[in-house]
C-alpha cells in the first residue's frame, strides 16, 4: 500500500481508528495522531517545564513512549486522555530530575562546577580550557575529578538510583488512580510483542529525534550519568 492513499484514508479518521490501524501495523496512523495532538501535549510539557526545549524533549518522549506501549491502551479512556497522562508523567519526572541534579551540582566547588556547567552546554574540551584560562591537562584532570564527585552525589542521592522502580513524585502522583490506570493490560501477550517490534522498527525510522536539542532521545536521567 503506498503512502499518498494511506495519507487520505487516515486524515479525516477519530482516534480510535488510528489507534485500531496503528496496532495492526500502520504505523503511519500514528503519524495522524502525533500531528493531531502535538500543540496540545507541547503546551501541557511546557506548562510543567517552563523550558521550550525541555517541553521538545518531553513531547518526542511521550510520542515515543505511547507508540512503543500502544498496545497498553485498550480505549477504556480516549486516546488524548491517556497520552495527556504520560505527558504529565515525563513532565514531572523530568523537571524533578533536573532539580535533582542541581541539587548535586550546587554542592561541588566553584572550579568542579564550572568544568561540568561548560561541559552540560557541549562545550568543547578545547573551548572549556580556553574560557576557563586551563591548560588542556589541567582540565581534563579536573573534569575527571569533578565527574567523580558528581556521580557519588547524585548515587547517594535517595530519589536518584539505578534500581529504582518509580520516582516517589510519581508515587504521589499516581496514587488514587487505579480506575484509570496508564498501562491497561493486553489479552494477547504474543500479538503485543509483535506489535512493540514492528512499532520499534518504524520508530527507528521515523527518527524520533528530530526538532529536538538533544542528538538522542534522552531523559534528564541519563544526562546526568553521561555528565557524571
């Protein structure tokens, strides 16, 4: 089936049928529902980032993380009722992550905490050394240790762990919500697998990342072990 008669059938069709055509392997359905709802999930992100870049950030995420999970939803809300929830999920998980991180940061010393500020803003090794007035030695032996103490901050940190199951802003946030929970079960466990592969496969090429600062699409989460 060619895209310019995929591309009128799906224009004018609800969500659920996209949502229907999008299980059954048109992923190019979905490209219907991100276009239909990405003023409204940007300006929820925004609301809750207060960060235009940051909002990027957490919409191509909540797309990426509805597409790959789609088979979760079984319609007992609608479509923009359940995407509105993960938008306000990855909202707040990631602006709680960045006050975290500031937090950390906020506690190295003054020449720790520049060497990581330049480094988080894609500075060069080049650049940092020359803004900074460094040899590039001494930089890297500082950034060296300044990466050290920001890792042992944030792992000591009791809402920042690697095995984590849910942030406990999230706890809160979700508590009372069993009638509308957000990851509604399938009846089909093998249909659900190949749904997440084949929906993992147009994902990658579709190229989530684009529009966004960032090369990938990452979480504040691993930003900060990246940096650290």
């Amino acid at each position: 089936m060619t895209s310019e008669p995929m591309t009128s059938v799906f224009r004018e069709e609800s969500d659920s049928t996209l949502v229907a055509a999008t299980k059954n392997g048109e992923s190019q359905a979905f490209e219907f529902l991100v276009k239909r709802h990405e003023a409204k999930t940007f300006s929820i992100a925004f609301r809750i980032t207060r960060n235009r870049e940051d909002a990027q950030d957490v919409v191509q995420q909540s797309f990426h993380k509805a597409f790959m999970h789609l088979n979760r939803f079984q319609e007992k809300s609608s479509f923009s009722t359940w995407l509105t929830r993960i938008v306000i999920n990855e909202g707040y998980e990631q602006r709680e992550n960045e006050r975290i991180l500031c937090e950390a940061m906020n506690q190295l010393s003054e020449e720790f905490r520049a060497v990581v500020c330049l480094r988080l803003e894609e500075r060069t090794v080049s650049e940092t050394a020359e803004i900074l007035g460094l040899g590039i030695g001494t930089l890297k032996a500082r950034l060296f240790r300044a990466r050290q103490k920001l890792r042992v901050l944030l792992t000591r940190s009791p809402e920042f762990r690697g095995d984590r199951t849910m942030s406990k802003t999230r706890q809160r946030r979700d508590s009372g919500r069993s009638s509308h929970p957000p990851a509604e079960r399938t009846t089909s466990q093998g249909s659900r697998a190949a749904g997440s592969k084949a929906r993992a496969e147009a994902a990658v090429g579709w190229g989530w990342r684009k529009g966004t600062r960032e090369p990938a699409l990452q979480s504040t989460e691993s930003r900060m072990l990246e940096v650290a």
